[in-house]
C-alpha cells in the first residue's frame, strides 16, 4: 500500500492560494484570448484491455483547458475562485465548514452541490493539496467491532460495546491512539447489512471490525479504512451486492472514485479481497427464484459509471489479480447473461431459513 504524504500547513496552503491567485490576475490582464487554465485530469482505471497494464494514478493522463472564450468556462472560473476564497478564510480562521456549508453561501450561483464538489476537487488538482483545505464531508460512514481510537482527545472505545455502531471520524487526520485484538476488517456495502451482523452480536463472536459507507463510500470512511489497515496489517474483505452498484463500490474501495482520480493513491486499499455476493451464491445457498431481483440492461446503464467505464475496471481487476482470472470470467460472463441478480439480505435470509 502506497504511503502517505504529510500535511501541508495551513500557512502553505495560504501561500498557494496567494501565488495561485497572482497568476490568475496576471493572466487576466493579458488578452483575454490568451487566458488558460490547466488543470491536470487523472483516471484511476486501465483502458489496455490486452492484460498488459503499466499504468499509474501517480501522472495526469491529460489536461482540460479552461479559458474565457466560453460562458460555461467563465462560470466555472467564477465557482471555482469564490471557493477558493471561502477556503482562504477558513484556513485564515483555523476553522472547518461542509461542502454543504459552501453550497448554500453562494446557492444562486453554484446552483447545485456538484458545481461546489468539483471546484473543490480542481482546486485540490491545482494547489497539489490533497485534504488540507479544511473542508470536511459531512460523515456518513459506521463502524463497530474490537478497535479503539482518539479524535481529538476524545476516545472511542468500541471494544467495550463491540456491536454498538460509532460513526466514522470526519477528521481523519486527528484520529491516533488506533489499538485492536481484531483478526480482521469486513466491510459491508449497506448499512441494513450491517444492522443485521450487529443484531446477531458478529463481532463479539468474530472478533473482527466491520465498516460500512452506507452504500457509495465517503471520503472520510475511506481515509479512515485505509489508516486502520496501515496501523494494524490487518486482512480486509469486502461484501457487496451482485449487481452494478456493487461493483463499482467494490471498485470504489480498491481502486478509489472516478471524480477523485487525482487522489486515488491515498484512498485506494490495494489489498482488499472480494468475498461475494457471488453469482454462484444462488445454487450454493439453493436460493428460490422468487428471492432474486430482476436485472435488466438497463441496470447496467443505470449506475453511476457508464457500463465502459465499469467493465474497464473490472478488467483491471483482472489484470491486477484482485480476482483470479477463471473467477473473474465465469462471474463476468454469467453476469452478462444473468435476468436477475442476489443481494447480500436475501442470501442471509435464505442461510437463516435453512
């Protein structure tokens, strides 16, 4: 697993924010047919589909231009400056605010909370920062198990309590003191999934710690996963629906998100293993056909990432042997032609009845 980098601090960051802003101006003064911005795009995912992959997150793939030729540049430019400053003050005030917090400063002109996500992310692309710009993710992500920690002074202690949810950390950074007898890390794709393994009392008698992010992973869960599994070289699994979503939240967890190419290296846990839901799963558990959910094409074109971007990384898992290569396969091939697809709750349902 790749390192991590140190903090910059907030004195740095201002400095960045003043000399970036300078070269703004500068430009702006020039003809305005000459004014670019270049801001590095990353891709966190192989398009050789020949097995011979020798790429990395660690180089830009390209550059998008932004200039003042085009309305929809001019606004981007706007959004992005306006966060900027507000970053500017936060940093300048030793405080912390939501990208919620930032959406309803300017409402009218971000118009939606996407706009403000991506000015946050082009500027973290051109400060080379990565979340040092005191704005947090309002958390969503649960943890339980045999695994002790500090924020900020305060100490959450969930061994005592081992199948009490606790919410993940929002910052990240301040969390120390990580001490665990645990034998191993699950994360689980849904939060109802993880109701259920605190319900029947899994990590008292699994000795283990088990994470969700409640479905698409948060970047605050995903810090925090990747700082526990440093701390404590644990195994770490992850069980997810048999479904697009729950590819591309597997995907999510081992190779990092589309929209945070950039940042990947630090996010990604390159050592997680694919424990199921498997298509296979319905004849191992005999599960009737009234228990499936239907899958259609569409549902392949429903998810969040086009169907070429999700089959390009699950080639690359393949290429990278997170899955090995007859696994991987069989399960794509089967998929393809699959009608209907199992979740995580109806195999629990269908083993509990047995």
């Amino acid at each position: 697993m790749e390192g991590n980098n140190s903090i910059s601090r907030p004195s740095d960051m201002l400095i960045r924010i003043r000399d970036f802003t300078r070269s703004i101006i500068k430009g702006m003064c020039k003809e305005q047919s000459s004014f670019v911005v270049h801001i590095d795009r990353f891709r966190n995912y192989c398009t050789d589909s020949s097995g011979h992959c020798c790429c990395s997150s660690y180089t830009a793939k390209g550059k998008e231009l932004i200039t003042l030729q085009r309305e929809c540049h001019v606004h981007r430019l706007d959004v992005l400056l306006r966060v900027l400053l507000i970053v500017q003050q936060l940093l300048q005030e030793n405080k912390h605010g939501s990208k919620r917090d930032i959406f309803y400063m300017h409402p009218s002109v971000f118009r939606e909370q996407s706009v403000v996500d991506r000015a946050i992310n082009d500027i973290c692309i051109l400060l080379q920062c990565r979340h040092n710009l005191n704005v947090v993710s309002v958390g969503k992500g649960l943890v339980m198990g045999w695994l002790r920690f500090s924020e900020a002074g305060r100490i959450f202690d969930c061994i005592n309590s081992p199948n009490s949810a606790h919410p993940v950390p929002v910052n990240v950074e301040e969390v120390k003191d990580i001490m665990s007898v645990a034998k191993y890390i699950l994360i689980v794709e849904k939060e109802s999934v993880f109701q259920r393994l605190s319900n029947d009392q899994f990590c008292k008698k699994n000795q283990c710690i088990v994470i969700t992010g409640r479905g698409y992973p948060d970047v605050p869960t995903r810090r925090f996963l990747r700082l526990i599994i440093e701390k404590l070289c644990l195994p770490t699994y992850c069980l997810v629906d048999c479904d697009p979503y729950g590819f591309d939240i597997l995907t999510t967890y081992r190779f990092g998100s589309m929209q945070m190419a950039f940042d990947a290296k630090f996010l990604r846990i390159s050592n997680i293993q694919w424990i199921g839901v498997f298509i296979s799963d319905v004849d191992r558990f005999s599960l009737p056909q009234h228990c499936l959910l239907p899958l259609t094409n569409e549902g392949w074109s429903s998810s969040c990432c086009c169907k070429e971007e999700s089959n390009l990384r699950l080639k690359h898992c393949q290429h990278t042997h997170f899955l090995s290569c007859q696994r991987f396969m069989c399960h794509l091939s089967l998929k393809v032609n699959c009608k209907s697809e199992p979740s995580i709750q109806q195999l629990g349902s269908a083993t509990q009845t047995k």
